[in-house]
C-alpha cells in the first residue's frame, strides 16, 4: 500500500472556478492509479464518502464543504502515438490534450479548445462546442469500477453518450474515469459545422485558424479563463440548453412571435435534435423571460456576456448562488413552461 498524503479541512474554493463553498472533511492528491485506489480503500475503512475532483470548471461546493474524503486527480500520463491515438490521463489539463493535437495537424477537438477542467471530465459531460463532441472522437475510458475496484476499458458504445451525457454521469458511484484514449485524424480536415464559426472562417481554414477563431469567439463571450474579465468566476454554461419535442419547440416558437419577443420564426433560436426533437437556446429564453445580462442579485449574477453563465462577483456563497438559479428556473419555466435543468454538478 503506498503512503496516503491525507489532509484535514482543505479548502476547496480555491480548486473551482465559481470560487465558492467550503472546505473538504478530508483531502488527497492522487497521481498514479494505485493510489486511487488506496485512497477508495481508506474511505471505506473510515466509513466517509469519496467524492471526484477534477479541474473543478463543472463543480459547485456546498457552503459546508463536503464531509468526507475529497479525491484530487492528478493523473497526468499523456501519449501521442502514431496513426492519431492519443491517451491522456484524467488529470492531463484539457487545453494540453487540445494543443498537442492541433500542433501536429490532427483533427478531431480544433472546436473544443479554451474549454477550462481536466480530461478525465470530458466523457463524462461529454463535452461539446461550436459543432463538435468529444463522445466523435472517444475511443475508449479507462475507468475504475468503485465497487469491485478493478479496471475496465469502455468502448464508445458502452459510456451512453447523448448530449452532455454519459453513463459516467448518470452513474457517478459506480466508475471513475482514470484515462481517456482518441482517435484523432492526421492531416484531416477541420470540423466548421458550426453557423457562428463558419461566418468567422474561410472554406480553406486550418486547424489552428479554426482553433484561433473559437478561442476568440470564445473570449468574447467570457467563455476563456481570463484574470481581467469580470465574469471570470463562473461554472461556464449553468444550464443546459433544453431539448424538447418538436411540437413544444413550435408552441414557444409561436409564444414567442404572439407575444411580439420576436418579430419572426426565425429569430427564436432552434436547433435539430435527434430522434425528432428540437433543442432551444436556454439563454435566449433567460433573457426572454426577464432576465437580461448582467443582471445582480448581490455577489451572484448573471454574465455580462452569455446570459446562460451564472457568475460569482466575490464575497458570495453558495446558497445565493443555487437561490438566484432557481429563481431563473421558475421565471423561464412560467414564461415558456420549458425546465431548464443545471449543468455543472454540485457536490454531495
């Protein structure tokens, strides 16, 4: 069994995004799988909950902390090999993953660049923007089983995908994912699917052109990590964009021109979902509903920027934070009777 650096009542705030919450019961950086798996081992023998951290982008810590063990992943192995694979560990930063690949001209995550957290999250949210997902790309998670503690590799037909889904999300007690591999496509061609891309970018784009261009986007939008940008303290996009039958989509679409919110179907963003349905742009319904940019409820609000990015001014907590997105919830939900469900998860 290999030595356990356990620490008491660390801080967890400092190690997320939103900067939010109190401090972990106990604390343990793993760098190697061993480890995590003596680290699994303590908890049970203590009799406390373990809880994944990552790069903490996707994480909201209750003002009380979280009572028992608090994994830190630090599995930083990365490999590129020849014909496009890559494997990277879950704690690889995920701008590193993205970087090497653009860097040697392979295809695949050029969109999912300036995207804040770890790799090992990536499957799990199944992460996505400006036209690509990562689920496109996934050749296989290596993941340990939290109740028979081996490892298993999951092929991309066995993690349950779907729009920032996964089987890991949907069943965080059972897997923790250790180690991500890519099938990336040297020397292929740049993925412009995207309406807002393909308007910045020419046919004739490189990856790193494509890449350039969604950090920018993504910068205007305070989607980038940036020190100097006042909606800095943010989880990202707090709320999913909804996706509902097509008929629904038609009623909110109508609702929305009768109700003189728009002046044509046309300017109520919609999108094509699979199987029939229709995804709807959750911040154009926030500020539909009333709720425009920039708006404060004390240390919580919502971006100047993506009216979808719930932010934390300083000196907030926690339950303001969840009481101010809740009330977002209730006001879209009786505008346009559409539930907008939370992205980022909240530690229990």
């Amino acid at each position: 069994m290999t030595t356990l650096d356990i620490q008491r009542d660390v801080p967890l705030a400092p190690l997320t995004t939103l900067e939010l919450g109190g401090p972990a019961k106990h604390f343990v950086r793993v760098e190697e799988e061993r480890t995590l798996m003596d680290a699994l081992r303590w908890a049970a023998d203590e009799a406390v909950p373990a809880a994944i951290l990552g790069g903490g982008s996707n994480l909201i810590v209750p003002d009380e902390g979280y009572d028992g063990l608090v994994i830190h992943m630090a599995i930083n192995d990365m490999e590129f090999r020849n014909g496009g694979t890559v494997v990277a560990g879950a704690g690889v930063p995920w701008e590193t993953v993205v970087d090497g690949a653009v860097s040697r001209d392979w295809a695949g995550l050029e969109c999912l660049t300036g995207i804040p957290g770890s790799t090992g999250a990536t499957p799990i949210q199944n992460v996505g923007a400006y036209g690509q997902d990562v689920a496109e790309v996934i050749e296989g998670v290596r993941v340990l089983c939290r109740d028979t503690l081996t490892f298993e590799e999951r092929g991309p037909e066995d993690c349950g995908f779907g729009y920032r889904d996964s089987l890991f999300k949907r069943e965080p007690e059972r897997f923790i994912v250790c180690a991500v591999r890519f099938a990336l496509r040297p020397d292929g061609a740049g993925t412009v699917r995207y309406a807002e891309l393909h308007k910045s970018i020419g046919a004739d784009a490189t990856l790193s052109d494509i890449r350039r261009t969604v950090l920018a986007l993504r910068r205007r939008k305070s989607m980038v990590i940036d020190p100097d940008d006042p909606n800095r303290r943010s989880a990202g996009s707090f709320f999913l964009n909804p996706i509902v039958a097509d008929a629904e989509a038609d009623r909110v679409v109508r609702q929305a021109v009768r109700e003189q919110l728009a002046t044509t179907p046309d300017e109520v963003p919609r999108y094509e979902a699979p199987d029939g349905r229709a995804k709807l742009a959750a911040g154009w319904l926030i500020e539909k509903a009333g709720i425009p940019k920039g708006t404060r409820r004390g240390a919580i609000g919502v971006s100047t920027n993506p009216a979808l990015a719930l932010v934390h001014h300083g000196g907030g907590t926690t339950t303001e934070l969840l009481a101010f997105a809740d009330e977002i919830r209730a006001r879209v939900h009786d505008r346009f009777g559409v539930t907008l469900e939370r992205e980022p998860r909240l530690l229990s």
